[in-house]
C-alpha cells in the first residue's frame, strides 16, 4: 500500500509557520524581511515564475522588490544592479530569475550575490559549505524534498538512495543532502550504465531528469520511496514528472505526484531561505 506525499498542504503548512516567524522576526528586531527578484527580458516561463515568487512573498509578509529589466540591459546595468542590491540593508534574499538572455555573462552578474544573501542556493560557497556539512543556504527544490521525507518519518539513515540527475541546482546538491543525512547515495546521469539495474536497488529514488515518464515500474524496488521532481509535458500537453505515476506507485511504499508534490514546495523553501538570511544578518 503506498501513500501519496502532498507537497501542497506540507508547503501550505510550512508557509503559515513563515509567515509567523516573519511576523515575530519584525516584532522583535522592527525590520521587514526584504527578497529582491530581478527578471531580464520577457520569457513567458520566467514571467510565471517571477510572478509566483512575488505573490508568495506576499503571503508571508516579505517585502519584494521586483526589477523587470528590458532584455537588451547591458551586463555593465546588471552586474550594478546586482551589486547595489547586494550592498542594501533592506534586501536580504536576492534572486537572478534564469536563464538570463544570451548576450549576458550569468557566471560573472551571480558572482555578486554574496553568499549570505544567495536565496538559490547556487553559489560556489553555498556549495562548497553544503559539500562540508556545514550552515548554508541549500537549493530550494532539493531542500524542499528534505522536508517532505522529515514530514513522513522517512528514515534515511544507511538507506541506498539514487539520485537520476547531476544538475547543480537539483542533482548534486540532492545527492549531497542525502550523504550529509547518512544514505549511501548514487548520483546517476545520461552516461550512466545499467541505470535500471541501479534503480532497482533504490531504497530513495529521486529523479530530476526532465523526461516525461521516464522511470517505469520495472526499474522500481518494492518498497521504494520516489520522489519525482520532473515538470515535464507528456504526449497531450498535459503536466507530467519523470515518474510514470500510474504504474510506479503500486510498488512504492510513497511517492509524490505531479503536480502537486515537489514543486509547491521550492517557492516554499525560497521564502524559508530568505528568513533564515535575514536571522542570519543580525
Ligand atoms: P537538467 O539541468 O536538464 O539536468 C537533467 C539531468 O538528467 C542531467 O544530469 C542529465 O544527464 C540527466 N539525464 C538526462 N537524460 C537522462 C537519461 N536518459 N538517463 C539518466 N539521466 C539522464 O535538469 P534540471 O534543471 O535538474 O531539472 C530536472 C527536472 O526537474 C526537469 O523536469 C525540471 O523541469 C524539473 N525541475 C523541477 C523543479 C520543481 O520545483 N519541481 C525545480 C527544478 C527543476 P547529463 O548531466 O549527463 O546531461
């Protein structure tokens, strides 16, 4: 029997307990938590993203500054917005929606995020501390299937996990936070060998592939936990993850659905970073 993880009420619950650490947080120190979001050029995915974000941080009473910049801004205005932003005491949390438009050197405008205020969790020091085990500020959507296995009593401890996906903003730093909570992991990709035989000793399986339905039933244990971050389309248009649901979850012991399961719980996450830099800048 296999139990289905809502990732909409965890991050529905999670976001009301932010909302009230916010509220306490400028109870007691008279600050409002501030998230800049800085989007360059008109792509219709990031658009939604953005727009997503600000409202979430409306939710839980964090102020947004949102730049929507023209998407022929020269590197020089960006790399200066990045750094004023940077420099001010009312932003704790800043975002660089990507990807950024072709002529921009995104390396070199992220470079400028210090590393306190790196809410994605991207930066080398963000990574290089995660790697360490030590305080950072952890990718969002990995980050957030750690709170989904804690809200289930999933233990993690000496269990075989396989990552499907080396991506640094899900792959890695999601076998890294299974390495730092004792699971012996194994990060797959599309070089991989015998990748079903690998899945099928897969206590945790997680994939961030991008491929619609990618990982079928005979490449699951019985037993296993799945957690499926894919957003992918399937063949009528419609939302799919790289899980194929229907067939997978009868062997699972749980698994997430999509939607419905990872992907409420990033913004989540986004807006738990962007309190924590802000506790963290006191
Ligand atoms: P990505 O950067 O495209 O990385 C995909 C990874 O999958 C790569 O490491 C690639 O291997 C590997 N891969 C591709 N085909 C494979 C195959 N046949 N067998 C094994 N591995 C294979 O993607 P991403 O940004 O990590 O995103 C992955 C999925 O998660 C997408 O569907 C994306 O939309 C979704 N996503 C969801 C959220 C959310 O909030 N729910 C957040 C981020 C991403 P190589 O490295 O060898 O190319």
């Amino acid at each position: 029997m296999y139990k289905v993880i809502d990732g909409k009420a965890l991050a529905a619950s999670m976001r009301a307990d932010i909302k009230a650490k916010v509220f306490s947080f400028k109870q007691d120190y008279g600050k409002t938590i501030g998230l800049a979001v800085v989007l360059v050029g008109d792509d219709s995915a990031s658009q939604v993203y953005v727009r997503n974000k600000i409202k979430a941080c409306e939710e839980v009473g964090i102020k947004s500054f949102a730049y929507r910049l023209d998407k022929d801004t020269p590197q020089k205005d960006l790399e200066e917005l990045v750094q004023s932003l940077a420099a001010d005491k009312n932003v704790n949390g800043i975002l660089v929606q990507l990807p950024l438009p072709e002529h921009i050197d995104a390396e070199k405008v992220l470079s400028y995020i210090p590393y306190e205020k790196d809410v994605d969790g991207f930066c080398a020091q963000n990574i290089g501390r995660l790697c360490m085990n030590e305080d950072c500020l952890v990718a969002c959507t990995p980050n957030g299937v750690m709170q989904m296995f804690a809200s289930e009593g999933i233990s993690l401890k000496g269990k075989n996990a396989v990552v499907v996906g080396r991506s640094n903003i899900v792959g890695k730093p999601m076998a890294m936070l299974l390495t730092n909570a004792d699971a012996t992991v194994t990060l797959c990709h599309s070089k991989t060998q015998n990748l079903k035989e690998i899945c099928l000793n897969a206590d945790i399986l997680v994939a961030a592939i991008g491929k619609p339905k990618y990982i079928s039933a005979d490449m699951v244990k019985e037993g296993a936990v799945v957690i499926d971050v894919g957003m992918d389309r399937d063949e009528n248009g419609k939302l799919c993850g790289d899980v194929d649901f229907e067939t997978v979850k009868e062997k699972c012991s749980y698994i997430t659905p999509v939607p419905g399961g990872v992907g409420p719980m990033t913004i989540t996450m986004l807006m738990y970073n962007t309190y924590l830099a802000a506790v963290r800048s006191l």
